[in-house]
C-alpha cells in the first residue's frame, strides 16, 4: 500500500469505486469515461493534499 496522509486515503478509495463502476454506467464511451475519471483524480489529489496541509501530516 502506497504511503498517504488520511486525507488521501478516502478520495482515492472514491476514485477507485468511481473506476470501477463507469464501464457498466456508460457502455461504449469509453473516451468520456476516461475524461471523467482523470478529472475525478485530478479533484482528488487536491482534496487529499488539501488535506494532509491542514491536518499537518505531511508524508
């Protein structure tokens, strides 16, 4: 398991669900699919650092 704050944790696991669950909502738009996903990583990552700044737990 990679090394992350706990504010990093949780919007990871939602991106992972999020991963998971596109194929079987959108079928055969797979380039919308990713487009989504990647801005989905891309708030995220904010988020989790967003976090781990203010709880101070810098890895």
């Amino acid at each position: 398991m990679p090394d992350l704050a706990p504010g990093e944790r949780m919007p990871l696991v939602a991106v992972c669900a999020l991963a998971a669950a596109m194929p079987s909502c959108v079928l055969g738009d797979l380039p919308r699919e990713l487009t989504l996903l990647a801005d989905e990583l891309d708030a995220a990552t904010a988020a989790g650092r967003a976090a781990t700044r203010a709880t101070g737990l810098a890895g």
